[in-house]
C-alpha cells in the first residue's frame, strides 16, 4: 500500500516478506569494504547483515521499516549467541528438526518485546525452518511445485552441469522453449503484480521499461556467464531450498563461527531508510549498503534519500545501491556531492549472483578534517 506521500510505497508490514539470502553480498562487500567500518544497511531477511559482519565491520545499523522482518533478524542474531551449528542449521531449516519450535521458543527472552510477540503468534509459520517462512520464498517453492515434474527435473539437470558451457547448451536447446518464455511473459504482467501480487512498487517502474525482454537477458546471461551449481540463489529459485554444499556465507558452519563472535556488533532497528539517515549525525557512518531501495519511490524520494546521505556519510564514505525493475535515478548521487564508480559497476552487474541487479556504486566527495574524525570515532566507540 502507498504511505501518506504518493512518491513511495510500503510492503504489508505485519508479514515477513523475504526469509533467505535473496542477493549477492559478496557485490556489497566489494563496493563499500567494510573491514573496521560503520555501516549503515537494510534488513530484510537479516541475511545482508550478517553476511556483512563476516567482513568485519566495526558495528552495522540495521533498519526495517518491517517489524516482522526485525523480528526475523532478532531471531537469527538470537540463535548465532546461543546455538551450536547443528542446532542453528535445525532451527534455519538446513536439516530436518523435529524441535524447530521448541527451539524457538528458548530464544524468546532474548528477543525486544514486540519482536517476542511476533514470534509468540506466528511460530507456526517457521515449521519447515526460518528461510522457508517468507512470502517470496514460499512463491519460489510454489513456482517448482507448479512446473511439473519434467520442468523440475531439467532445473536439477541444470543445477548439476559441469561447467557453464554445458549448462549454457542444456539452457538453449532444452529449458528456453516457448513454455518457459510464455512463463516469463505472464510472470512479468503488470496486472499480475498489482492485482494479485499486490506488489507495491510496480508504481514505479517507468511504463516504457520492458519487464518482459529484461527478465529473459538476465537469465540468459547467468546461464551463458554464470555457473549457475556455484549459486545459492539459482538454488533457491530452481530448486525451492538450499544445497548444504552451495550455502550464503553466513550459514556455512565458518560463517556461523564468525558471525557468533561478532554478533553483537550489529544493531538492529525498526524505521525507514529515510528516517534513519534523517536522524543520523553528520559522519556518523563510513558507508551504507541500500539494497533496492529504489523499486518503492520515485526520483523526489530519492533525492531526499541521497541529499540525506550527503550529510550522513562521511567524506570518502561508499554507497552500494542495486536496482531492478526500476532504474530510475542512476545519476542522482551526484547531485549531492557523490561520484559513481562505473567499472565497478559494470563488474558487478555482470558477477552478481543474484542475476537480476545493475548496481549504482557511490563515493562521498570531500575531506573530512581530523578533528570531525577523531569526535565522530569517540561518538561511536
């Protein structure tokens, strides 16, 4: 639904929406180089996060203006304190788990208030694991479901070729067929995600811009470019879940460890992107990862978003942004005082595991004095 001002738009906010790693951090990670940095990032499922403190960040500000997604993040950051990897791996929905809600329920007390009521009403929706238990992800595993036994087993084929050139031929002479292009065609009407998705941010995709065609390049390049058995993403929306062997960092067993020892580092909170840099000091962050932020405003929006950055990020800061369907306001950074990094854009584009994003990569211009340093690191230490 849209908020008070027409110019952007929210996400039902009493449901988790997304509740796997459905981007790439290894692109955040190489734009903004976190290590000994304060960041300020998006929630969403938690996964960019803490995927973001295995580069060992100084501390992350994580905003949602999603409580159910804080109470999703609040959950994990519960479960790296207290669980050992077999019992973390159980409660996610790595492995099967008979006591997945008695799990759950030993984390409570470490949860804030509304993030223990969520949990307290909605425990059932975590019965296959905590990456299962989003709106998107559970899409995805109707998608397989809807396909049809010869289509999932040409998914499993895929995900198990070799190498890209195998993969690449098996992509043209067996999955791009009519069906799979009639499939994308009505997975991409904008009908379908405004009346029965109901996906706000389709207001803001520029009416010109062809979802359709645009869709189709980007799984032709990850099936051409990319080796799709190496991605946990192709996992996830091929195959509706995880390969143990293909995980996101932060739910490997190493990840686990890491992310244990450096949990606490990260702050998680409820509010919007604008209100968070809105009410942030000066300096007071060394750069900030965005996601799609984009695909819910339209340019007015975005520029309140960036004129604010300019004045929350310190000089020298980074700015990742992706965007999908909406590439509105690529160039609006540098109307604050911001410089785009193109080749690193580019590079990311092509290399991203998520296969659906271009990238806007974004330095604050300016010299931060010694003094503003030394106050804003004493601030924060």
């Amino acid at each position: 639904m849209e908020n008070e001002s027409t110019s952007a738009a929210v996400l039902d906010q009493s449901a988790i929406w997304y509740s796997a790693c459905n981007e790439d951090t290894a692109s955040e990670i190489a734009a903004l180089q976190p290590k000994g940095k304060r960041l300020l990032c998006i929630t969403a499922s938690g996964s960019r996060a803490f995927d973001l403190l295995l580069a060992d960040p100084a501390h992350i500000v994580s905003i949602d203006q999603n409580p159910a997604q804080t109470a999703l993040a609040e959950l994990f950051a519960a479960a790296y304190r207290t669980f050992d990897y077999a019992s973390f791996s159980g409660l996610v929905g790595l492995r099967e788990e008979p006591a997945r809600l008695d799990l759950i329920d030993k984390l409570l007390p470490q949860l804030s208030p509304p993030s223990r009521e969520f949990w307290r009403r909605n425990r059932g929706i975590a019965a296959e694991g905590l990456l299962y238990c989003g709106r998107w992800e559970g899409f995805l595993r109707q998608i397989r479901r809807w396909a049809g036994k010869r289509r999932r087993k040409l998914a499993d084929r895929l995900l198990a070729a070799p190498d890209r050139e195998t993969q690449w031929a098996l992509w043209r002479q067996e999955w791009d067929d009519w069906r799979w292009r009639l499939f994308v065609r009505a997975m991409t009407a904008r009908s379908l995600w405004r009346w029965v998705m109901r996906e706000p941010g389709i207001a803001f995709i520029d009416r010109e811009f062809d979802m359709t065609a645009y869709t189709h390049d980007c799984f032709n390049h990850a099936a051409r470019d990319l080796h799709l058995r190496d991605l946990p993403f192709a996992w996830l929306m091929l195959s509706g879940g995880y390969d143990t062997e293909v995980l996101p960092p932060y739910l490997t067993e190493a990840g686990h460890a890491a992310i244990a020892q450096r949990v606490d580092r990260l702050e998680l909170r409820t509010l919007s992107l604008q209100q968070a840099i809105a009410e942030a000091e000066p300096g007071s962050f060394d750069g900030a990862s965005l996601s799609d932020y984009s695909s819910y405003c339209d340019d007015t929006v975005q520029r309140r978003v960036w004129a604010d950055l300019a004045r929350g990020i310190r000089p020298g800061g980074l700015v990742c942004e992706r965007k999908f369907y909406n590439k509105s306001g690529t160039d609006i950074p540098l109307e604050s005082g911001f410089t785009r990094n193109r080749k690193l854009e580019d590079a990311l584009r092509l290399s991203d595991g998520a296969l659906f994003y271009s990238f806007v990569v974004a330095r604050r211009e300016g010299i931060a004095s010694r003094d503003a340093c030394e106050i804003r690191d004493l601030r924060h230490s």
